[in-house]
C-alpha cells in the first residue's frame, strides 16, 4: 500500500499462540525474516545490524509471480511492536 508520501507499507496479520515480545523478536531479526516473508530471498544490512528496527537501511530480494528474485533498497522508518496479541495498529 503506498502512502502520501509515496513510500510503501508492509501489513499482515496472523494469530501465534505465544507472548508478542517473542513472536515480535523473531519477525524483526535479519537472519530469519526469511523465514516469515515467503516471498524474501535474502536480506541484506550492516553487519552490526541484527534487527530491523527504525533507521535500519536494508536490500530486499524478493519474488514476485514466481519471477526471479530481485532487490529492492528501503529504508525502515516505523516499527510498532505490538504490546497485545489482539492489537492492531493503523
């Protein structure tokens, strides 16, 4: 979805049984996103960077209808971690 501004936003929403905090820590590390973002190849940050969180520059390969992986740069701006298991935010 494509903002005012132009940039574009990331949403999904499934239900995991377990405490926000953890299922929050394994979505936003780099060397598992993978993992959650079927259509991820790779992610590629600084080194020191072990999470994705504000400020963090990245370089996405990602598929799309089955096409070869490409990259794409972006930028994280904004992150909410959740602080319910039933919150949602806008």
């Amino acid at each position: 979805m494509s903002t005012p501004d132009g940039s574009r936003r990331l949403a999904q929403s499934i239900t995991i049984n377990a405490a926000p905090e953890k299922v929050w820590d394994l979505i936003t590390r780099i060397d598992t996103m993978t993992d959650w973002y079927d259509t991820w190849d790779r992610v590629e940050t600084a080194a020191s960077d072990t999470h994705m969180r504000a400020g963090v520059s990245f370089r996405c390969h990602w598929r799309y209808d089955g096409a070869k992986a490409r990259p794409f740069p972006g930028n994280a701006v904004v992150l909410h971690p959740p602080t319910h298991p039933t919150e949602e935010r806008q």
